[in-house]
C-alpha cells in the first residue's frame, strides 16, 4: 500500500471513530436507559420499547398454528386490548471501523420481548435499507422503532382500522397477559421516576409517594389515605372518590381496586358494607337480617305474588336463616299470623304518620299494603281488648287469668290455680281468713268487701241477724 493510501485509510479511520463516538454520547444522553455496550470494542445492545403517544388498541390474533391440534371450542381466535406500549426489541450491533463513512452497521440478532414479532428478518432488511453512506443510522433505528413507525412495513395495522395494531401468535391467550402486564409495568416505573403536584396540600411529591386515579388525577398517598380513612369512618361512603372539584361535581367514587390501593383490609371491607347497605336503603322492601351476628340486607323474593302470605318470607343468602319480614322471627307460615312486640311496632309507626303520607307509603311498599291494613286491624282490636280488661277484669295474682265480676263480694278464688285475691285491688289473700284482707283498718278495702260490684243497690235486702 502506497503512502498516499495509507494516511487515507488512517485518515477515514479516524473520521469513523470520531462520528462513532459522537454518534454514542448522542445516544446516551438522549437514551441512557436503552444503551448498553462500548463504542470503542464497537459493540452495542440497543434496547427499544415501543412508546405511543396516546392508549392504542391491540388484537393479538391466533396465526393458526396450534389449531389444528386443539378443540374448536377451546381456541381463542382474537383477544383485544388497550395499551401504551410494547415490549422492547433488543439489537444487537457491531460497529465497523469505517462506520458510517464507507459502511452500514452489522446487526447480529434481533429479538423481541415475549416474542411478539415474529417476522424479525424483515425487520432487519428494514433497518439495513435506512444507512446512507457517512450518515449516522443508531439515532434514526432507534426512533424508527420506538414510535412504532416499522408496524405499518410489518403489515401489524389493519388495512380497515389504522389506529388498530393487529398482532399475530400462536397462543394469544399466553401473549395477552404479557403484553399489558409489561405495559402496566412501564406505567409504574414512569410515573414513579416524575414529581407531581398533589392537588390537597399543593406539594410537590416523588411519583413514588404519589397515587394516580383513573381519572388521572394525582394526590399523594398521605393526603389521600386520611381523606377517604375519615369518609370511611363516618359513614360518608359517596364521598370515597376523588377530591378534584371536577370530580366532586359529577360525583366520581373511587373503585374498589383504588379504594384497596389505600386504606386496610378492615377499612376495605367497611366500604363495601356501605355501598352495598346504601344500595338498599334506596329499596323499601329491604330489611335487615334479624341475626345479630350476620345483619346483611336482605330483599324481597321477586318471584312471590304481591300481598300474599308468602311475601313476607325472606331467606338470608349469607346466613341462610329464614325469617318473617313483620316478627323478625323464624318462619311460621304465610297464614300463622305474628302478634307480637315487632309487629305493633310497625303498625304504631304506621299509624303515627298521617293518612297518605309518604311515610305510611314507604310501608306500604315494604310489607305490603293488604298486609299493613290486616295488622292494624288486628292491632286496633288487640287494644281494644286490652283496654276493656284493663276496665272490666281483674287479673289474678297467681296466674294472671282475667277474672270478671258481675255480682257478689270482692273475695276471688281463682278457678284455675285456686289463688284467693281481692278483685278490688288485686292482692293475694289468706285462703285461711279470706275476710281478714277486708276487716283490717288502714288498709284502702278495709269495709269494701262488696264495693264494686255492678249490680243494683236495691236487689240488695237486708236480712235478720246482720248489721
């Protein structure tokens, strides 16, 4: 080799070298976490994730070679999803010594994540056609790839739909969850590696101690945690949402996912209680279990004919018990009827709203209103009946059998257990000197052995030998 030939070849050497290298710290301070390798053992691994502006859809289709061997009920043509980005594809290049001036770059191998493309050859002619002789190409394959420009070449859009990403694979049920759990991945690293402004206390925060809602909204975790442990606590259960203005005008509650995000298990529990006890409250014909342990909702069976004895049955889901809507108790039948305190209960709530309110409304759709009407009926005779024994009997001391006194002396002997008692005022008496209770002065008898009695004064006759 001439002299002139030599210091030309060294000269392009050294040109090679210098773009290389500028070529690299290009890279590495626009890509730090996508390039590895030493520029100068002209060695390097690129590794490019596929980054979209905004959310694209993605069917990963089934390419048809596994179906000859599967049921046709068990194959799975299509499943579609929502994501960010793609999994990396990885070069691996070698640099030449007169790269970029007289030769392209070598790549070794390309290789994607999971395996998501399969027709990596043709990407390698692809990437091989964009070097111009003394131009850098590193720069312009890794954007090339990481906006996702080679999916069209590749034939991944669809030729009816060009925001839709079309991804061929044998199993697209094994490559699914791979493809969002990746992206969901790089989600969370990205969003923790950024500060955010958390719209409580107006601090700037680390994403890390950061928490971001489906509605995009960030707060940090502190502020949030206290808020919606407090919501919890009171019972405010519509509040347990974000706490963005906008938000709080459409009235946005969180999920249940976000809500586990943030408070205990014990809280998490508590908040489901409250959305579900809220739901019913909304439904009249729901009541409580009666179970002290258990207390879930339970609602009126949907299958009973209205007014009917069998509408008042309701059956536990989670406990299985089976109890009257009115008594509270175990189920007795749809024609037994339940008189007891439970049932008054209702029915003197119902009586003490006024005649068509909505108050005796919300009743009546509970339980029914044939079955309202039979219980105040009953009610009102059960106290009439009460208030005439209060009037007329007296009850016995013994066995509380209400004895009623037409004619005759206040001595009482009671037919059933034999107690002898004052109809009068109802106390025990001495069988032995019956008369001792009535001839004892100071005592509120004392000489009324036949005050009260209902007959006439006048059939009385005095007779000889008493005063």
């Amino acid at each position: 080799m001439s002299l002139l030939g030599k210091e030309l070849k060294e000269g392009v050497l050294e040109q090679a070298q210098q773009l290389q290298q500028e070529e690299y710290e290009v890279l590495e301070s626009i890509y730090p976490e996508c390039i590895s390798g030493n520029v100068v053992r002209t060695s390097l691994k690129l590794e490019v994730p596929i980054e979209f502006d905004q959310p694209r859809r993605v069917q990963v289709i089934e390419d048809g070679t596994l179906s000859r061997n599967q049921a046709p009920e068990t194959q799975i043509d299509t499943v579609e999803l929502l994501v960010e980005t793609l999994p990396t594809i990885l070069l691996n290049i070698t640099l030449p010594e007169t790269y970029p001036v007289d030769c392209p770059p070598e790549l070794v191998s390309i290789r994607s994540t999971h395996s998501w493309v399969s027709e990596t050859s043709r990407l390698h002619s692809l990437l091989t056609s964009k070097w111009q002789p003394g131009d850098g190409v590193l720069y312009d394959w890794m954007e090339y790839i990481r906006t996702g420009s080679f999916l069209d070449e590749l034939n991944l859009i669809s030729p009816t739909d060009p925001d839709l990403i079309q991804i061929p694979h044998p199993a697209p049920q094994m490559l699914s969850p791979l493809l969002i759990a990746f992206d969901q991945s790089t989600r969370s690293r990205h969003f923790a590696e950024n500060s955010y402004l958390c719209g409580v206390c107006l601090s700037s925060h680390k994403g890390s101690n950061c928490v971001q809602l489906t509605c995009q909204h960030v707060f940090c975790r502190p502020c949030l945690e206290d808020f919606w442990k407090l919501c919890i606590a009171e019972g405010e259960v519509g509040r347990v949402g974000c706490p963005d203005p906008e938000c709080v005008k459409s009235k946005r509650e969180a999920t249940e996912e976000e809500v586990a995000r943030i408070v205990t298990e014990q809280e998490l529990q508590r908040w489901k209680w409250l959305r579900e006890k809220r739901i019913y409250d909304k439904d009249p014909s729901v009541v409580n279990c009666p179970m002290e342990f258990c207390q879930s909702p339970v609602p009126r069976p949907g299958s009973v004919e209205a007014d009917s004895g069998w509408d008042r049955l309701r059956s536990c889901s989670r406990c299985m018990f089976s109890f009257c809507v009115f008594c509270r108790r175990t189920w007795h039948g749809p024609i037994t009827p339940c008189l007891i305190p439970h049932s008054a209960k209702v029915v003197e709530e119902y009586l003490g709203h006024p005649e068509g309110s909505e108050g005796r409304t919300m009743l009546e759709r509970r339980f029914g209103k044939k079955n309202i009407q039979r219980l105040v009926a009953v009610f009102l005779e059960e106290q009439a009946n009460k208030e005439w024994l209060k009037a007329s009997t007296m009850a016995c001391p013994g066995c509380q059998v209400h004895v009623e006194k037409t004619l005759g002396c206040n001595h009482m002997t009671c037919a059933k257990c034999a107690q002898h008692f004052c109809y009068r005022c109802g106390a025990r008496i001495d069988g032995r000197d019956p008369y001792e209770h009535f001839s004892t002065k100071g005592k509120s008898c004392y000489n009324k052995l036949f005050d009260g009695a209902t007959g006439n004064e006048d059939d009385w006759v005095a007779m000889d030998g008493f005063a």
